[in-house]
C-alpha cells in the first residue's frame, strides 16, 4: 500500500511504525474471511482490510477522528485472526493500537461513551474495586430491565452471581517447591482474574511447584495494562505496565527468574509486546528483558514435562482464546497437554473466530458480542462436552455464560489430573464462587 507521510510526521515512533504497517499490506482481502465483525456484519469497514483504509486515511491527513471511522476502529475485537491468515505479514494488533491512541487523544465521544470508559478503566484494573462494583450489580441485577443502555444491561448480565474469597496466594510471596527446584518463575496474577476467579492462580501454583517451580508473587506487580490500552488510553496503560516491569526486573536481578509465567492469555500477548510498548522510553531495555521471557503457562509446562496420565473419561472440548492462537501463535500446546493428563479433547467448528469476550468489547459493543457468544456456545456444545476449557478468563467468562456446560481453565484440569483437587466447577459448585483450597 503506498503511503504519503511528510517527514514531520514520521518523527513520530508510533506514526512511522504505522507506515511500516500500512506499507506491507497488498490489499488482498485475505482477512476478511476469518475476521468476526465481517461475518456478523458484512460491511467491507467492519472488516480489517477497511478499517486499515479508514485509519490510514485518519493517519496520513492527520485529522481529527470522524464518528464513521471511530464507530468501525471502536467495532473491531482486536482478534488478530486478521494477522493469522494475511499472507504479508500486517502486523495490525501495532496499526490498531496506534489508532485508537490517537483517536482517544483527538476525539471527543459523546458523554455516556466517555463515562463508561472512564468507569471501566477506574474499576476493572483494580481487584479491590472490581470485587466492590460487582456486589453493586449483583444487588441491581433485578433491576436490568430498566436500563436505558444495552451496555449497562450487559454489565448486569456478566456480573458473577457469587462473588469468590480473597486468595492469600495472590500477596506477593514465595512459594518453595516440592522436591529439587527446576525453575525460579514469577507468576502474573493479573487484576480482574483476581476478582472473578480465585481457582486459577491457586491451581497454577500447585500444579508448577508439584513440578518443581519456585514460584514468585512479585511485590508491586499487577494489571498488564491491557485494558487500557486496548481502549486508547495509552499512559494509563504504560504506567501500569511499568510497575510489572519494575517489579519482575527487580527478581531478575535479584534471586533470578527462568520465566514471567501468565496465565490469562490476553495479559500474555500484552506483556510480551512490552518490548515494542516500551520502544521509545528509559525503560525500553527492561521492557525487553521482562518481554523475553514471558511464557504462558501451557509454554512453560511443556518445558516442564507434565508427567502422562491416565484416561480421565472426560470429554474436554477446548477453546482457543484469540489472544492465544492469533496474539501468541500458541495452538497445540494447551491440547497436547490435556491429552497427555489423560482427558478426551475435541474442538469446535470455526475454532478460529472469536467468543467475543476481547476484554472490554462485551461490555462496549454487547449486541455484536451476544451473536458471537452465540455461535461460540452452540459450536461448543456440538461436541458434547463434559466440560469446556480455556486459557483466558474473559472467554471463559463470556462462554459460562451462555451455556450449562462446566467452564475451567485448563491448568485446573492438568492440576487436577495430577494430584490437585476437582475444579469446582466439576464439583457442583458455581466456578465463581470456590473457596480457596489448601495448596499442595
């Protein structure tokens, strides 16, 4: 694609990888068939290939956002199948996240769009306020029927019914391994993963140390920044992500680290671009260190060599999160270890197209998000699961609840598999409301 930046332009690190960006793509229209806003809505700006029109239009004239092109950029899930299937190798997760950064600078939304990102930034980033807000829908979830706002219905709607118990697994910490150490890793134990579901990080920190991980709580470590930054607001990202950085450098140069381990795979893809995020600022080379080695936790298991198993009878059927296939390009890790713990995996049709969780999107864009849970759940239950596995909290969150079929990840299944106790949400009990179990 020909690009007209002036020289004044390029200056800008963010514009002139954009250049880069745009330059590389051919038009071929190759994203279209696996983008999920295109097969809802058809419409060529709803689709990679236009939305990459409209911000290089944005872009190059270095004009103020229009309502069109903020609606279409607003519209896209940020999947990245796009980047998956393009032949050229359009790096769009870096074009988009610039655009929205510019359009969050640019743009003036209208007062209810401005106060509901402004809510969800102040909210989900933070357990503590998370954990209070949900309680707050939990009490006004009768009252759904009332709200003028599909948005606000949808926040209603995703709320958990039960509220889990604080973990004291997630206060920075030490947790020694069982037997000889094999690795000092530090794990991520994220901000609304922390709110919603407590088993996670428990199970993760069973199953590493039972393979001989010590496995650090970084003191001063939190949100990745993602959600944040996915909605434009770019220091608000960077000052979160810059804490973990600081943080996880601070156990490198201290007692070592062999990995950063996460296990919420739209966190994964974030921390692993901190090393690009990070280009142009004092902490660019940290950025890096922290970026090379961050693992999610299917990566480092198989590092790990998860003892075999014996047959389960369980059918899982698997859900690839976006942010793991499309953002990671991991996809045969997290199935491959299922089967090695002795659990029957099968996986939808169209196991590309996104749940249409993508962090924030269910919450912003819900009517576009409900055709895609949609689909994800039928194809899901097709298979006719035991239970349904994922690798990121907002899909599981999302497929839950649309569907009666047991929702867990899938380290609760390898650490139950190998000496841990059942998932909850296999136990009878609702997979937002488990108590903490004693780690082993």
């Amino acid at each position: 694609m020909q690009t007209h930046f002036t020289e004044e332009q390029l200056r800008d690190p963010g514009t002139a990888r954009a250049n880069e960006i745009l330059r590389s793509c051919v038009h071929c229209g190759f994203c279209t068939a696996t983008c999920p806003t295109y097969q809802v809505l058809g419409d060529e700006l709803d689709s990679p290939r236009g939305r990459i029109y409209l911000m290089k239009d944005m872009l190059e004239n270095d004009r103020v956002p229009d309502a069109r092109t903020v609606k279409h950029v607003d519209r896209c899930l940020s999947c990245l199948a796009c980047m998956t299937t393009c032949p050229s190798g359009v790096h769009y997760m870096h074009l988009v996240d610039h655009a929205r950064d510019y359009i969050e600078r640019r743009y003036k939304r209208p007062l209810s769009d401005r106060a509901l990102r402004w809510v969800l930034a102040r909210i989900l980033p933070y357990p503590t306020r998370f954990r209070l807000a949900m309680l707050g829908a939990k009490l006004a979830r009768p009252f759904k029927g009332w709200m003028p706002d599909a948005r606000l219905r949808a926040m209603l709607e995703m709320a958990p019914r039960q509220i889990p118990p604080v973990s004291r697994n997630d206060d920075p910490q030490s947790f020694a391994p069982q037997g000889a150490r094999r690795m000092r890793v530090a794990l991520m134990t994220g901000c609304a993963q922390k709110a919603l579901n407590t088993d996670i990080n428990d199970a993760t920190i069973r199953l590493l140390r039972r393979l001989g991980c010590e496995v650090v709580v970084a003191e001063g470590a939190g949100c990745c920044g993602a959600l944040t930054h996915h909605m434009g607001k770019t220091s608000e990202a960077h000052e979160t992500a810059a804490k973990n950085i600081r943080a996880w450098t601070r156990e490198m140069d201290g007692a070592g680290l062999d990995a950063v381990v996460i296990n919420t795979s739209g966190c994964g893809t974030t921390v692993k671009d901190y090393g690009h995020m990070f280009r142009a600022d004092a902490l660019a080379e940290d950025a890096k260190r922290v970026s090379e080695i961050a693992l999610d936790v299917s990566e480092l298991l198989m590092r790990l060599d998860l003892p075999e198993g014996t047959d389960q009878g369980l059918t899982v059927a698997y859900h690839a999160a976006c942010s793991l296939q499309h953002g990671q390009k991991i996809k045969t890790f997290p199935k491959d270890l299922l089967k090695r713990a002795g659990f029957t995996v099968v996986e939808p049709a169209d196991s590309h197209l996104c749940c249409g969780s993508a962090g924030t999107y269910n919450l912003m864009q819900p009517e576009i998000s409900a055709k895609l849970k949609t689909r994800k759940v039928r194809t899901l239950e097709a298979k006719a699961p035991d239970v349904i596995a994922a690798g990121n909290i907002g899909c599981m969150m999302q497929i839950g609840s649309g569907t009666a079929v047991p929702v867990v990840h899938t380290v609760e299944l390898l650490d139950w598999a190998s000496g841990g106790p059942v998932p909850p949400a296999l136990s009878g009990r609702d997979n937002s409301a488990s108590t903490v179990p004693i780690l082993r």
